[in-house]
C-alpha cells in the first residue's frame, strides 16, 4: 500500500499487470501497483515510476507538506531523480518474453470456431501488447497475427467484429507494413461494408481503422476504389443521427483520401465538390485540366452550379486562355453555364469577352470547330437568361452583345459554319430577340445585312430539327417588328410556308414545341396580307388547322407543356381566312363549306384561354359584317289584279322566318349571322372579361348587329334581353382603354336612339359624365358621336354643334 504524502497509508489499490513469466516485486511501482516503464530511485534507494513520484512530490507541494518518501514516510533532503537504467532494461526483457508467449497464445486462440470469450480475451492481449511496445517505442510484427486478428471481421458476432476493428487500429497505427498486411484481399471492401451494416458502435471502429489505413498514401486509392466507400463516407458526415466522434473521423478519412485524384472525383460524384474546387484553384497545370474535364461531366443542381460559378468561374476563364486546357475549362462553363443563377455569376465574371474573341476571332488552327460549337453552346446558355446585355461590354471599343455590328458578325458566322454552330448561335439571337431591350438592335441589324431571307431558309431543314426550331423561334420573336417582311418572304416562296405548314399538320398524339413555335410564327403575320392568305388556301393549309383545332378540342392529340400556345396560333391562323370575305368569293365559300362561324361561336367559350377568345370575336366580328351581303331578301309575289286597280283591297304580303336584324333569310352557317347562331349571349358574357383585348373585339362583333341598314331597334332589344345593356354601359363608365372608350361610345350611341331606353339613361349622372367626358376629351369622330349620344338624352352642352357632320 502506497503511504499519502503527511505519512498515511493510501487505499487506492490496482492490480498488476498480468503476465505469464514470473513477475518480480523490483518491477511493480509502489504507488501505482503497475510494471514499471521508467522505473527512477530516490536518495534513500526506493524505486517509483518516474511520472508516479513527480506527481507525489507536486501534491504534497500543494498541500504546503515536506517532501516525504511515500514508503518510509521519512522527510527527503533532496529530490533527485535517478534513472534505473538496469532495471529499466531487465523489465523491457520480461515484457518482451511475455508478450511473446501471450502473442503465441492469442495465435492459438484466435480461430473462428473458438469460444468468443476466448476470442475476445486474445483480441484485449493483442491490443494491451500493441500498446505496451507502442509505449516502449519499440516494434515487434507478426504477420501472421495480424492476419488471424483481420480473419476475426468474418464472425458471426458483433461484439468480435467490433473488438478485431478496434484491435486492428491499433496494431496498424504508425505502422505501415501492417495496414499493407490488413489491405490484402477483400479486408478493405469487408471494413466498407461494416460502414453500413453495423451497429453504432461498430460503425465507428470501423471508420476509425479505414482513418488509420486512409493516412497510407498507398491505400488511399485501394479505399476509394471499393465500391459504395467514399459515398457512404460522404453520408456519414452529413448524419444528424450518428455521433460526434464517427462524423468527425469520417470527414478526417475523406481528408486524407483526397490525395488521390481519382478519390476526389468520385467525392464529387457524390456530392462533395469542395476538394475538386480546391485542386481545380490550387493544382498544377495538368490536375486544374482533369479537374475541369471532369467538373464537365458532373450533373449538378443549380444551387450547386451557383456555388461553382462563385468559386471557380474566374479560374475557369483564365484557363479558356490557354490552349491547352481550353476544351476543359469550356465543358465545365458550358455546365455550369445553363442556370440562370450560375450564368449571371458567370457574366458578372467576366465571360463574355474571351467567349466572344474564340467565337469571332480565333481561327480553327487554335480553336477546333467542336470548341467553337461549346463556345456556342455556352453562349446561348448565358443569353438566354434575359440579361441586360446592352449594358455588358464583350468588345475592346466598349461594344455590347447587341451592337450592330457583333450582331451581324453572329449572322455572318452563322452564314459560314455547320449546322450544330448554326444552331447554337440562332439560339443566341433568340435569347436576345426575346428581351425588349434588345430585340430593336437586332432587327435593325438583319435589315441591313439583308438576313431575313437566309434566316427564313432554315425552315426548310429537314435533318437537324433543333436548328430548324431555333430558327422558328427567331422568326417569331421578330415577326411583330418585321411581320411584313417576313410574309414578303414567305409569299414569294414555295418551299418555307409548306414547311410551316407541314409542321403544324404533323401526325402526332403529342404537341410538340416546333408545332406551337411553327403555328405561333404564322399567326404574327398580318392578318390583311391577301396573297399571303390566298397561298394558303390554295395550299389546303385552312383545312388542316381545322383538323388540328377539332382533335384537340376531342383530346385526341395532348400536350400540357404547348397545347395553349399552340391553340391560340391555330385559331388566330384560321381567324385570318375572315379578313379577306371582301376580297374573295373563295374565302366566303370556304368559310360555309367548314362552318367556320359555328367553329369560332364554340371556340368564343374556351374559358380562361383570353387570346383564343379575342381571335374567335375578331373572327366573329369579321363573318357577322358580310351577314348584310349574304342574307337572302326574298321576292314578293307581284299584286294581283284586283289589288292593282282597288289599292284599298292589299295586304302587305307576310314570309315567315326572316331575320330580324337582317330582314331576310339567315343562317349562322351560309351568312353568318349572329342572331341565328345565337351569339349574342355569349358575347355579352365577354363584356365583364377581366382582359381588354376580349371586350373590345367582344363589343365590335356586338356593334355589327347596329349597323346602318339593319334593324337597330330590334338589334337593341336582343341586346337588352340578353343582359347586354348594364356591361356595355359599365365599360363606357370604367374608360379602360382609349379603343374600348371609342367602341362603347359608338354601341352606347346606337342604343340610346331607343326612347324609352334613353329616358332611363338619361337619369343616370354617371353615363351623362362619361359622354360629356368622351366629348371633351376623345378624338374627333367620338366627339361627335357623344355629342349625339347627348342629344339623345337631352344632355346636349351649351357648346354643342360645334363640329360638322362626320359621316
């Protein structure tokens, strides 16, 4: 028993080291109870463990007692420590005989069919030992035993596969030979596998030796070679449900494992991009150029894509300088490049000018043609964004992306390269067409280089659909800036409006874009241009978008992503068929042939699709004025001849069945009359659409119905009895729009030549303000049609008749 330092006996007791060959008493310290590892003597001859009797002296310093020996409680003189150099040495040589034979024994012991309690006493011996010769600084390997303790992973029960981990860490550590013995074979793939399949507590002596094993340079690409190994490392460190300890030795094994390139790439692979960034900004010329390549290849989320543009988008444009490392460093752009986060880092960067010098100036002796197609590629990625790219200089003389002339140099290379280029740059002037701001710079510049016509060609292409739909597109996007132009083109010739037609007619159960692009394309041109009509009714183009429309009404032919778009294109393409009723009996007979009237009345009813209903009233409005030509006025029987001579004897014949408004014989099919197909209704739902483009082509086709010539006053009574009177006169009193004032004034005009109703308006002081306001303030012809409408009413101001007739 260990005395304490005031001369008392200690109560602290522990057990010896165990051993196997006969231990002597000389070798146990008093105070610990331990075989000593650095065994000093006092001046009285007593022997301690050095770091034992330090300590004793510290404490009774502390205590403010003298300096005892702990064994004869006696006062020491002085405290020297004397090294027991021989005792030192003769215990080192009865460790080693021991821990030779309870190696031999743990050999003999560490068999799979043993008892497990043998198995794990031989595996503590394996470890006690381990860190005895560890402390001792001194090292004895046993190949053999290592590979029994690895043999212990193959067991059936949990408790010896976690104590051989935790046995193999230590045998392993600082030593390099060993972790070469324990990464023979399948061990590597079984301690992977543990990762896994463990529980908790194994699954951290499990990382804990691939961590020991990971700091081997040479097994680092043997780890990351097992399949599944760095992703369930990576999965690991990102647990919320495993301890500290396992997470952190996780993130310290991928650490280490990141000396391989390989290792890295698969990290990315599975989501830990930061090492592949980092030897990407820090590597040497050759491994930025793997990186890069292969930072290509990733699929990347866009909150990822934004956090490598942040991080490595300079260094990637740097290295589009160099000619060699220029194909990697595009393929990661071109990756990173196609989200609309990413890009504008991207830009803000600095990507536009070197992008631009590769695609205009550099020759395919430096740059490839597959190069400039990723250049491209990369550059529609990043205009298609809708940047502000008016304000971005991309030239040395502060030139923008839409500058006249690095416009038509985009035109001109697209005149001069293969078709994927071709692509790729109509894709880029898509993107700018596509923004306000720019769509004027570059229609301006395709009308000085003449391009219209070479645009208009790629229509035609048949073997490369992507750039026959960026072509379409581009044609769509300027087609409100040069419709007239573009129908001169395709009037002129045969090839490009069949194409378009022959698009859209595609035989198909799915919408495809080119189909919605294509009919969106012909539906921007003007709706007055005959010839343009005229080609395609002869073409039979009419008859193929009524089929398309009747399909897709029938959900015969779908497509969530472009069947509203592609619609909307379909009816205003027929719709242009009703502009040219005056000009040709053809267009007339086709329109009864098809029953366009009926077509455009149930179309007039597709809810919540606003331009379909604005094109189907349009159309409407345009079948409804030629109703007064095509009614039939039917012959009256000539008088007999009584009648003739005794006029008192007539009767004013009777024919049954006329219209109303039109005074002869209607129908919604042959004349296209309104009141026969019963529109009225329908069109005065219209009246209270949230949309202006709806009402006001909804209250023209009205107004057709109150044309001179016609039944005013029983076009008025339809229109009451229909609800009309209230949404008419509460789209004069809104005053949305300067056309829906002129149309109201105009149908509020003709309605008020009614008496009664104009003595029941004539009270309301709201409508009195809103003609009197049309008076004063709208152009000339609706001031005199106020002014009408206030006499109407007895409202008529004193500075009335003011204005000559305007017919």
């Amino acid at each position: 028993m260990a005395g304490s330092c005031d001369g008392s006996q200690s109560d602290q007791s522990s057990t010896f080291e165990p051993g196997i060959d006969n231990i002597y008493e000389a070798f146990i310290c008093p105070l610990t109870k331990q075989v000593m590892q650095d065994p000093v003597t006092l001046e009285n001859g007593q022997t301690f463990e050095r770091e034992a009797i330090e300590n004793w002296f510290k404490k009774c310093t502390q205590n403010g007692k003298p300096l005892l020996c702990p064994i004869t409680s006696k006062q020491l003189s002085i405290t020297d420590l004397s090294p027991s150099i021989a005792l030192r040495d003769t215990i080192e040589e009865w460790r080693a005989r021991n821990d030779c034979m309870k190696l031999d024994i743990a050999r003999q012991s560490l068999y799979l069919g043993n008892a497990e309690a043998n198995i794990l006493l031989a595996l503590k011996n394996v470890r006690d030992i381990c860190r005895n010769i560890r402390l001792i600084r001194r090292r004895v390997r046993n190949p053999q035993l290592v590979r029994l303790v690895t043999d212990m992973l193959k067991s059936n029960s949990h408790e010896v596969r976690y104590k051989a981990l935790q046995t193999l860490q230590v045998v392993v550590e600082e030593d390099d030979e060993s972790k070469a013995i324990v990464a023979e074979g399948d061990t590597v793939r079984t301690i992977v596998k543990f990762l896994a399949k463990e529980p908790p507590k194994g699954r951290e002596a499990a990382v804990s030796l691939l961590l020991e094993l990971s700091k081997s340079e040479l097994l680092c690409e043997k780890i990351g070679s097992v399949h599944g190994a760095i992703l369930l490392l990576v999965g690991l460190t990102s647990s919320k449900s495993e301890n500290v300890s396992t997470v952190e030795k996780a993130e310290l094994t991928l650490t280490n494992l990141e000396r391989s390139e390989e290792n890295v790439r698969q990290m990315a692979s599975n989501g830990r991009l930061q090492p592949l960034l980092a030897k990407l900004l820090e590597g040497s010329p050759e491994t930025k150029a793997s990186m890069a390549s292969y930072l290509g290849e990733l699929a990347l989320n866009n909150d990822v894509k934004v956090v490598v543009a942040q991080t490595v988008g300079s260094c990637l444009i740097d290295l589009m300088r160099s000619r060699d490392m220029r194909g990697a460093a595009l393929g990661a752009l071109n990756k990173i490049s196609s989200f609309e986060g990413s890009a504008k880092v991207l830009i803000r960067t600095g990507l536009l000018p070197p992008l631009i010098k590769d695609l205009f100036y550099v020759g395919p002796n430096q740059l490839p043609i597959r190069l400039k197609e990723v250049s491209a590629t990369i550059l529609a990625n990043v205009v298609n964004i809708g940047y502000e790219f008016d304000k971005v200089c991309v030239g040395a003389h502060h030139q923008t992306l839409v500058s006249e002339d690095v416009v038509e140099n985009l035109l001109l290379l697209i005149s001069n390269t293969g078709p994927e280029i071709q692509g790729k740059l109509l894709e880029v002037l898509v993107g700018l067409t596509s923004c306000p701001n720019s769509v004027v710079n570059v229609v301006s510049a395709i009308r000085n280089s003449g391009a219209i016509i070479s645009l208009v060609q790629f229509v035609e292409v048949h073997d490369n659909d992507d750039l026959r739909l960026a072509a379409i597109k581009l044609l769509l996007n300027i087609s409100p800036h040069m419709s007239e132009e573009l129908a001169s083109v395709l009037r002129g010739t045969v090839g490009q409006l069949r194409n378009l037609v022959a698009i859209i007619s595609e035989s198909t159960t799915t919408i495809t874009e080119d189909q919605a692009v294509a009919a969106g394309l012909l539906a921007e041109l003007p709706e007055i241009d005959w010839g343009l009509t005229k080609r395609l009714l002869g073409d039979g183009a009419f008859e193929k978008i009524i089929s398309k429309i009747i399909l897709i009404r029938q959900g015969e032919i779908r497509g969530k992503r472009f069947e509203r778009t592609f619609l909307e294109g379909l009816v205003k393409i027929l719709a242009r068929i009703t502009f040219a009723l005056t000009k040709e009996t053809q267009a007339i007979s086709f329109c009864r042939e098809n029953n366009l009237a009926s077509l455009f009345l149930d179309l007039l009813q597709s809810y919540s699709q606003d331009n379909i209903q604005m094109a189907s009233a349009i159309a409407l409005e345009n079948l409804s004025l030629e109703t007064k030509n095509l009614t039939v006025i039917p012959e009256l029987p000539p008088p007999s001849y009584c009648v003739s001579i005794f006029s008192c004897l007539s009767k004013p014949p009777v024919v049954l069945g006329l219209c109303k408004i039109h005074q002869g014989i209607c129908s919604l099919r042959d004349s296209f009359c309104l009141v026969e197909g019963q529109a009225v209704d329908k069109l005065v739902d219209l009246l209270d659409h949230e949309n202006d483009k709806v009402v006001g082509p909804a209250l023209a086709a009205l107004s057709t119905l109150l044309e001179d010539g016609l039944e005013v006053e029983n076009a008025v009574k339809l229109i009451v009895e229909a609800d009309g009177l209230t949404p008419i006169l509460n789209v004069l009193l809104e005053n949305r729009t300067e056309n829906l004032r002129i149309r109201s004034v105009w149908i509020v005009e003709r309605i008020l030549r009614i008496e009664d109703i104009a003595r029941e308006i004539g009270e309301e002081q709201n409508v009195t303000a809103a003609l009197v306001d049309a008076f004063q303030n709208a152009d000339l012809k609706t001031k005199q049609i106020a002014e009408n409408a206030l006499r109407h009413i007895d409202k008529i101001p004193n500075f009335s008749g003011i204005f000559s007739n305007i017919g």
